[in-house]
C-alpha cells in the first residue's frame, strides 16, 4: 500500500472501512461529501475533530484505489 499515514483499518471501528486517524469518520464519508458538493470548510464545520490534511489524504487514497484492477482467478 502507498504510504497513507492517516488512514486506518480496524475491524472493531466502521467495520474495518478505512478510517481516518481511528475515528469513526470513513474515507467513503469524506469522498462523497466531495462528491455532493461540500467542500474542506464545510467538511471541517460538520466534522471539527478532522483536519484538512485527513480530507486530503482521503481524495488521496480513493484515487489510489480506484487505480487497481481486478484480475479473474484461473483455476489450479
């Protein structure tokens, strides 16, 4: 994985959704806030205890992942 420091996983939180920092704050919840409309300001309103760098790193970290591609398992 690409170094994202601020993304976490952990079963126990969101069900292992990435996360950012360990809080209950997905990676999906920041990009479609993005995606309807909001922006870092209004993100940061909604969600004080997050920082600007934590939205960053989440548009970061979809990119990344919206690069990978799904290759069909062939059997043995």
């Amino acid at each position: 994985m690409k170094n994202f420091d601020r993304i976490t996983f952990n079963p126990a939180v969101m069900g292992g959704k990435p996360c950012l920092r360990g809080l209950r704050v997905t990676v999906g919840t920041v990009v479609g806030l993005i995606a309807s409309g909001y922006n870092f300001k209004d993100i940061l309103d909604l969600y004080p205890y997050l920082e600007a760098e934590d939205i960053t790193e989440a548009l970061r970290y979809a990119a990344w992942r919206s690069e990978e591609v799904e290759l069909p398992l062939v059997a043995a």
